[in-house]
C-alpha cells in the first residue's frame, strides 16, 4: 500500500509530504484546488509521460516520491529479476524532472528504466479515472476482465504459443505462395539461364589456366628463341657454361694437395655443376613443349570470350561465382518442381497447428462460459442496491476467427428495466451508470489481483443520495480486504465513510498559487462534509447532517 507521497516543485505544489492509511480513504476539495495535480504526481510514479511544463515556474526541477508497503504482496521476484534492492517494508519510487524535459527514474535509490517503473507500478497502483468508463466499450477490457476472473492465465499462454506456431506457419505459406508465383512468373527465363551455364560444363580455375595458356601461345616464338638461347649457353659443347665449370672444378682439384683453399671451392663449384647441369636438362626439354597452334589458340581464347561474356551476363567476376549461380537457378528449379509437394506438406502442417490452437481455444471458452455466468450474478447484486434494481447484466459469449486472445468475442449487454431489452452497455448505461457498472467490476476483479493500491477518481461521477453511499460501502467493503482504497469525491455520502479523509486545497500566497494537502481532524471533517452539503454558507442544518453521516 501506499506509505507516503513526497512531492517538491510540482505544477502548483512547492511542498507536499503525506501520510496516507490502510483501508477506505477519501479525498475531498473544490473543483480546481489540485486533485488532479496530485494525481498527475502520482501518474508520474507509474510511468507516464513527462512533460517540461510541470516543473514549477521558477524551479529548476521537480521530484515526486512514494513509499510502499509490500509486505503481503510477494514482490520479491520482480526485484531480484531486475537486480534491484528488496526492502518489503519501505519500497521507493521517484521521478525527477528537470526544467529541460528530462526525466530520471529510481526505484530504491537504483536508476531504472522508465518503462520498469512502469511495470513495477502497474502492480502497485491502479488509478480509475473518468475517462476509464469508456474502456466498457472496448471488447479487450471486457475479454480480460472474464480472464481475470477466470483464472485463465496458463490456459492462455499454452494456447498464444500454440497460436504463434500457427501463425508463423502460415505466414510461410503466404510467403512461399507469393515466392512462387513470382519465380514463376520468370520459370522460362531462369531455365534459358540454368541451361546456358550447364552447357558452358564450367570447371573451377579453368579460367586462370586458359589465361596463361592463351598468354605463352601467343608469345611462342619469343618465349622458345630465349630457351634455345638459353640452352646452347648452358650446353655441355666446349663453350657452354656446364662446360666451362667443370673444367675449373678439374682445375682446381689439381691445386689442392698444395693449396688447401683450392678443396673448398671445388666443391662449391661441384655443387653448382649439377645444379646447372640439371637446369640445362630442363631447358633443353622445354624446347619440345613450345610449339605455335593457331587452331589450338583460337579455341583457348574462343573459350575465354564464353566465360568472360557469361561473367558480364550474369554480373560475377569468377567462374567459381558463375558456379554458384548455376547451383542456385538449380536449386530454384528444383523447388518449383517441387512445389505442390511442399505446398501440400505445409498446409497438412497448418491444418495440424489449427486443430491444435482450435482445442485449446475451447478451454479457454469453457474456463470463460463458467466465468461469465459467475460475472453476471456478481455485477447485478452489486448494482440493484445502487438504485438500479431491475439491472440485467449478461456476459455475451460468441464465436470469433482464432486471434491472439482465442475464439470468443465478449460483449457485456445490460438493461437497466424488465421491459427494455439487453444491449451493449456503452450504447444504452447513462453516465451514472456506468460508473456503478465499472465500481462493480473494479470490486469484484480486485479480489482476483491484489493490488496494493485503487484510487477512484470521482466515480461517483452521475449519482448521488443513496446511491452514493451504497457506492461508498463497496469501496469501505474493498477497503477491508488488505487494500487500500481511495476516492476523491464530490459527494458527503461517499466522503462520509472513508476511515480517513484528506482535503486538497488551493491559496494565493506572495509567490503564487499554491496547492497543498492535509489529513484532516474530527472536527476538520465535520465542517468539510457540512460544507459539501451546503455550500460556504455552513448551517447549523448542514453540522448537524454532517455529523449525523459520520455517526457522530
């Protein structure tokens, strides 16, 4: 529950610290003094947006801050999943706005995401606006407000999983469908290539192979001149190099007995003998491999034209990437070939998935047929007492095509008398009715969430007298229920039982408007509530009244 609100340079707040109380609070002050504010504040602690304007004119930021109890609310997990310090007893958020438009978040002292607090303060506060009635006309609420009370969390999420598969399934289908449609659409063309490249037989690296052949054709008779040279320098006749060496070899072989330097050299001068022997071998063999073909050379280089205008064609630089691409139109043929076969073999997968997601939407319905019948019977006892008893109220239940929520579209029909027939209650509740309706539902689905905190923001919003107070008792019967309910207020009625009562009230002070909030004593209330009964002009009539609501 809500401990304590801080706030500091907010709109019209310099300073506010209150303490707030278990139970059935309420909140009481003139339009326009603030309570709106206040909420506004408290909104800021539960992720929504900021805005530069709130900071107070004159402030360079604005800090709003709350303390929880979360004793009985087994929290724990949240923090220790976002690794944030778990103090059960005094859990804090705070929000700081600096003048700029920037925002910080802390939730214990630790910066946060905004979208954290959000999460963490969705758990903790539920504020019930005015604007919330509309939500009765939204087919979501109502479908989760039955899976509130319906329990049917974990049937939900077997059935979203099994949902998901079926869905990405048969986005698949689609997506192969229009695939193939569209390589369809191309099947002759991508065939005249497939069958271009196959006829081409490419061999990997034949390319650089041809080249060079193409490249020593061309020079033949430069290239076999400089071996011939070659050769006839290094030949074993009387002026050949070879020749020449091992004659000095011999030489100094001859000086060694007397000459010790002369044995190493010889030997370095062996080692290069054979060495150009072995080279002049095969020099003297090249010169059987040059020969000049002009048929040969035009069909190495007829052969380079082909891959060279297949690589332009097809916008490659290799014959390895023209491979590649053989491979893929290969491959695409082979699908369109094959594609009724997967076709068919994926709408079995999807008539299977269906099935499945069809069986668990019938839990679902079952889990919220039993629901609705239950809603029903709660909201119409709690409403009769609320001035209107001739209220039906029924929870329609109708087949929907399977969505991410399951097969059933929920509808609340209502009627207020015997003779008018059921319609949705958007469409036929007055104003002060829908409000009972949402107070109704706001009761009966609080003892399914625990949720620490409610506020209702003028709910009462279209009653008054009687139905007024019986709109209180279930906001003091909520109040009992290890909840804390607040309600700002209008009415004395309703302000008459809350436990506790606080009063927002507005002045003009030397440095402008202020608002301000204080919990008010015995007496405070009574001339409040007597106020609300008569206006400024508080009468004796009014004190009396006042007291007589409070059982004074």
């Amino acid at each position: 529950m809500l401990k304590q609100l801080n706030i500091k340079d907010y709109a019209l707040i310099e300073r506010l610290d209150i303490s707030f109380q278990p139970g059935f609070s309420v909140i009481t002050g003139e339009t326009g003094a603030g309570k709106s504010i206040i909420l506004g504040a408290i909104g800021l602690l539960l992720g929504n947006r900021a805005e530069a304007r709130m900071v107070k004119e004159g402030k360079d930021k604005c800090s709003i801050e709350a303390h929880f109890d979360l004793t009985r609310y087994k929290l724990e997990q949240f923090f220790r999943e976002n690794d944030i310090d778990y103090d059960a007893d005094d859990t804090i958020l705070r929000r700081e706005l600096n003048a700029n438009g920037k925002s910080r978040a802390f939730i214990n002292d630790t910066p946060v995401a905004l979208t954290l607090m959000k999460q963490l303060g969705e758990q903790l506060v539920d504020i019930h606006s005015q604007h919330q009635n509309l939500l009765l006309a939204q087919e979501d609420f109502q479908l989760n407000v039955v899976d509130i009370m319906a329990n049917t969390q974990s049937t939900l999420i077997d059935y979203q999983q099994a949902f998901e598969q079926y869905q990405q399934a048969s986005a698949r289908l689609e997506k192969m469908k229009h695939d193939m449609d569209s390589t369809r659409q191309n099947e002759d063309f991508m065939r005249f290539q497939h069958k271009e490249l196959a006829d081409a037989k490419l061999i990997e690296g034949e390319q650089e192979e041809l080249e060079q052949q193409s490249q020593t054709m061309s020079h033949a008779e430069e290239i076999k001149g400089a071996i011939f040279d070659s050769d006839a320098l290094l030949s074993l006749d009387s002026t050949g190099a070879c020749i020449q060496v091992r004659n000095a070899v011999s030489r100094l072989h001859s000086i060694e007995k007397v000459y010790q330097p002369a044995t190493e050299l010889a030997e370095r001068l062996d080692s290069t003998f054979i060495e150009l022997k072995d080279i002049s071998q095969e020099i003297a063999q090249l010169l059987d491999t040059i020969d000049f073909n002009p048929q040969e050379l035009d069909r190495i280089n007829q052969r380079l034209d082909l891959l060279n205008t297949l690589e332009h064609k097809f916008h490659v630089e290799t014959v390895a990437q023209l491979i590649a691409k053989r491979e893929e139109l290969t491959e695409q043929l082979n699908h369109i070939d094959n594609s009724d076969e997967e076709l068919l073999e994926l709408q079995q997968q999807i008539d299977r998935l269906q099935t499945i997601c069809k069986k668990k939407a019938e839990k679902l319905t079952q889990l919220r047929t039993k629901a609705a019948r239950a809603i029903e019977k709660n909201v119409e006892e709690k409403l009769a007492p609320m001035g209107i008893p001739n209220v039906r109220f029924q929870v329609q239940l109708t087949d929907k095509p399977l969505a991410a929520n399951g097969a059933d579209k929920i509808v609340f029909l209502f009627s207020a008398n015997k003779s008018t027939s059921l319609m949705p209650v958007s469409q036929v509740a007055s104003g002060g009715e829908i409000a009972r309706v949402m107070l109704s539902l706001k009761a009966m689905i609080s003892g399914a969430v625990k949720l620490p905190t409610i506020i209702f923001d003028e709910i009462d919003t279209g009653v008054s007298g009687r139905v007024a107070e019986k709109m209180a008792q279930i906001m003091q019967e909520m109040g009992k229920n290890e909840r804390q309910v607040i309600s700002i207020t209008h009415l004395p009625q309703i302000a008459a039982l809350g436990s506790t009562h606080y009063r927002v009230s507005k002045q003009e002070t030397t440095s402008g408007t202020q608002t301000s909030m204080s919990q008010l004593t015995k007496e405070e209330r009574i001339t409040e509530i007597a106020q609300m009964l008569s206006g400024s002009n508080i009468t004796t009539a009014a004190i009396d009244n006042a007291k007589a609501l409070l059982n004074i």
